[in-house]
C-alpha cells in the first residue's frame, strides 16, 4: 500500500475540485491532504468523505500569498519529513508553476498533465496525451521517491459515493525567509464563473461570432445551463474575446462533461485543447467541418439561429 500525499490548493476557504477527483481515484492507500493557509471545517469533513486520513496545513511567514518560490520551499520542508511514496496536485495554473520546481529540488521523476491512472500494488502507472492529445502514452516514474504527479482538472471525475469520516488534523509551521520574486497582488477576474480549466460545461465560440458583441449569445446559453464560455484561437486573434477565454493548444487544455463548439471550424490546435471532454457538440454551417469528426453530437446550422432555439428549449426544460 502506497503511503500518497495530496496537495490540496487553496480556493477561498474551499479547495480546488480536482483534489477530490485525486483523492477518489487512489482510495485504498495510506492517504494524506496537505494545504496552505485556513480550510473551512465543512472542506476538512468533505477531504475525509473522499478518502483523507490526515489533513496537514502549513501556515508561515510569506505563506499568505501564493508564490512558487514560498510554496516549493514550505512543501519541501514538510514533504521531507514525510516519507511518501506520491505527491499528488493538480495540472491548474499554480500546479504547473511550482510543481515542477518542487520535483527538482528532491531531484526525483515528475508526471505532468495526466488524465488517468492505477496502482498496481505500490507500482503507479500513468496515462499522458502526446503530440497535442493525438496520442496516448502510458507512464511509469523511476528513481528516488517520492515521485511527483499533476492531473488534469476533470479528468478523473468524481466518486459516486463518498463515505462519511473524519479526518485527523495537524498543523506545520514554517516560515520562508527570503524570496528572489514577491508577489503583491493578486487581481481577481471581473467573472464569477468557474476558470476554464476547471468548469464541468463549456460553451465556445469561433471566428464565426463575428464580433465581440455576438458573445452575449453564448453567454445567455451558458448562464441557462452553469456553464463557462471560451474562445477559439481565431476568435480571439481577432479581437472578439482575451486570451484568458481561449481553449487550444496555446490557451487553455479542458476536460469538461461537457463541450459546445460554436462556428469553430476544429484546426487541430484547438482539438488538442479539448479533445478530451466527456461529450462533444458541434455548431456549424459547414458540414464538412473537421470539428464534426470529433463530435458525439452535431448541429449544421447557424449558430445564431441555433443558440437561442437551444437556450429556451433549455431553459424550458430546467424550469427557468
């Protein structure tokens, strides 16, 4: 039975969801959360339903921001101490920034990016999209332990079940002294909405909007049905949405349940960012599209005819 560490990254008093995803994938291991900062007591309670034995949080000077730099160097005094075979964390914007440089302070093997995996006894064997998700590549990590793991957001999905627990708590001091980078603000988004990389539905939009303007259309469809609204490439190399929005291989890599491409022509640079979604639906005058060759479900039509049909059979139909 491998001995796994979670990290768990702070999202107010909450976690971020791919935590859980963790957390219920590797049930039947010795498991364990680390966190950052103050979790609220129904977060500790849900980290324990999902399977956390213990729950460590790491407070210290310099901690009360993030930064790669403090949090490296806070985990790697704490993980050090810990013996563990795994450390886990999700593939988000901070996952990606500081993980890395924590594998390389212990010198050890690093996954990035995985969208599934097993144990096989202690052995740990992984799946990893290559050359832009054409590919899948089963992994394995070699050398000192512990090794080092990111996951996709939303890739695992989450447990039908979670059990009731409790989880065992402790607290782990540690101040970080000097930093060569501080970070002295963090400006938060004007949207409310899920990040992409984390939201479970996706409404996006392609050259085919037309303007910026145009975007409210999808806006009402995903405010009808919870969702977040991306972009394409060249919708916003053309102005009509900021990179933030944008899904592909040089903007956001999503897994959502579910994704609708609206007027996107499918290049293979935007497949690349979304071609692991649950479920696919295509929007498109042309239906010659290569988008429909990736879709479960496909529309040939106008999107500006189509969208506002779907929103009110949508809205009909979850009674708003």
């Amino acid at each position: 039975m491998a001995k796994v560490l979670v990290f768990a990254e702070p999202h107010g008093t909450t976690v971020k969801s791919v935590t859980f995803e963790i957390l219920g994938k590797a049930q039947g291991h010795n498991l364990e959360v680390v966190t950052i900062g103050n979790l609220g007591a129904g977060t500790l309670q849900d980290l324990a339903k999902y399977g956390a034995q213990k729950v460590h949080t790491i407070k210290g000077k310099n901690l009360e921001k993030y930064s790669p730099e403090g949090y490296a160097e806070a985990l790697h005094d704490f993980i050090s101490k810990g013996n563990y075979d795994y450390v886990f964390a999700g593939a988000t914007s901070a996952g990606k920034d500081f993980f890395p440089r924590l594998a390389g302070m212990f010198n050890s093997g690093m996954a990035s990016d995985v969208v599934n995996f097993l144990f096989e006894g202690d052995k740990w064997y992984g799946t990893r999209p290559l050359f832009a998700g054409k590919c899948l590549a089963k992994v394995e990590l070699q050398g000192s332990k512990p090794h080092f793991i990111t996951i996709r957001p939303n890739a695992l999905g989450l447990p039908s079940a979670p059990k009731s627990a409790s989880p065992t708590t402790s607290e782990f001091s540690h101040d970080v002294t000097s930093m060569r980078a501080v970070i002295k603000e963090i400006v938060k988004g004007a949207s409310e909405k899920l990040d992409l990389t984390e939201a479970n539905i996706i409404v996006s939009g392609g050259r085919a909007m037309g303007n910026a303007d145009n975007f409210k259309v999808l806006n009402q469809l995903a405010d009808v049905i919870g969702a977040t609204v991306g972009a394409s490439r060249a919708a916003v190399d053309s102005g009509f949405a900021p990179h933030s929005m944008q899904v592909g291989q040089t903007g956001r890599t999503v897994s959502p349940s579910l994704y609708i491409a609206c007027g996107i022509s499918g290049a293979i640079q935007h497949l690349a960012g979304m071609r692991t979604s649950k479920v696919i639906v295509a929007i498109n005058t042309d239906k010659d599209a290569p988008i429909f060759t990736k879709a479960d479900y496909g529309i040939v039509g106008d999107l500006f005819k189509v969208v506002p049909v779907l929103t009110q059979e949508l809205k009909n139909l979850l009674g708003k």
